[in-house]
C-alpha cells in the first residue's frame, strides 16, 4: 500500500488558499475600481486659453 505524501497535499491546500486570496483581491480591487467617481476630463491637461 502507497504511503500518503503529506508535503504534496499541504502545498496543494496552501496553492488553493492562494489562489482564493487572489480571487478575494481582485474582486475588491474591481468593486473598488466600479465604485471610483467617474472624472469629466477624461485625463487630459485643461488648456491655458493663450
């Protein structure tokens, strides 16, 4: 009988943790992102008037 290889299956739950952290960030960087009031310049410079 095959003996458990406990080191594969700690890195494959830490990858899974890892990987649902990363899913977490990025749910809270794209509500963060929805929620940003939205700029009427659309990022160019105001002009002088000269």
């Amino acid at each position: 009988m095959a003996k458990p290889n406990y080191s594969f299956e700690k890195r494959q739950r830490e990858l899974a943790k890892k990987k649902k952290q990363d899913e977490k960030a990025a749910q809270k960087a794209a509500a963060r992102e929805a929620a940003k009031p939205a700029t009427p310049n659309d990022g160019r410079e105001p002009s002088s008037g000269q």
